[in-house]
C-alpha cells in the first residue's frame, strides 16, 4: 500500500520532488566546492584505516572495507580524487534536475555507505533513508523532472533496439 502511494501517487510526487531537490542541493555543493576548492580524499582514507569502525568488544567491524580502502583506494588515489567530487556533483545534478533520478541516487546511496563505512556519521542517516525513499519511488521520484520526458525516450529507443533484435535474430 505505501509502495503504491510512493510510486504512483501525485501527492508522493509532489512530496518526492522536495526530497529529490534537498537531496540533490546537499550533494551538488559538496561536489561543487570539492571541484573547485581542490580536493584531496588521502587524509580521509589514512585517517578511515588508522582508526576504523569498532565494535562494542574493540575489534574493527569492517576489516573488509579497511583493506579495500588500503590496499586498492590509497594507491589510486588520483581515481578517487576524480571521481568523488565530480559523481558527487552529477549525483546532485540528477536530483535537483529530475534527470535519471533512480541511478543518482542509486549512485548517492553508493557514496553514502562508502563514507559511513569508513566510520563518517554526520549526516549519512537521514541521507540514505530518504535516498531509500527516492530509490523506491522509481519513476514517481523525477516525475516533476525531466525524467518525465528523459525515462518514456529511454524505454522507447531500448524497446526499438529490442525488437530490432529479435526479428534479426528470426
């Protein structure tokens, strides 16, 4: 019942496209001043693998993204300091335009659990409940966006492509 008045209500919509917009404002300045006040990601990682997330009992809980952070992000930490600022800005871009909403926040959401696993509170919370709410709006979630004209053109080109597919392998 919830699921049908996230995903097709026009209320939902109204109330998504809100949620969208604050969503997409947090992300795009954080990319924005990322891009251009320089940005270097090297102390937080040292910083996420010196003292990463402990349980209660003091043993490290994700020993897993530790060494991911270790062994592949620090020594590729000229990927990362691309990536991180510029998907944060086009994270934003999609939620503040409506455009491909699903995927940025798919993207969002990505991020979101990358910083909360390197032990990053702050904010992550709330941002990955309401991107939880946004991701299972789907379509609904950038109908007041250019997904309204963006997803129909999407679904068209690839039913096109499909068909043309099937008769040619026919």
């Amino acid at each position: 019942m919830f699921n049908n008045f996230l995903r097709e209500n026009k209320i939902s919509a109204a109330i998504l496209t809100i949620i969208r917009l604050y969503l997409g404002y947090a992300w795009f300045t954080a990319g924005f001043h990322k891009i251009t006040g320089g940005f270097d990601a090297s102390g937080f990682l040292k910083g996420a693998i010196a003292k990463p997330v402990t349980g209660p009992d003091g043993n490290m809980v994700y020993g897993w993204y530790v060494n991911f952070l270790e062994s592949f992000a620090l020594p590729n930490i000229d990927v990362f300091n691309f990536i991180i600022p510029w998907g944060e800005t086009l994270v934003g871009l999609g939620l503040m335009l409506g455009c491909l909403t699903t995927a940025a926040m798919f993207f969002g959401l990505v991020m979101n659990f990358s910083f909360f696993l390197a032990g990053t509170v702050s904010h992550n919370p709330t941002d990955i409940f309401l991107g939880f709410i946004i991701l299972a709006a789907g379509f609904n979630a950038g109908k007041y966006g250019l997904d309204r004209w963006v997803v129909p053109f999407i679904r068209k080109t690839i039913g096109k492509k499909s068909t043309n597919n099937v008769k040619a392998a026919a």
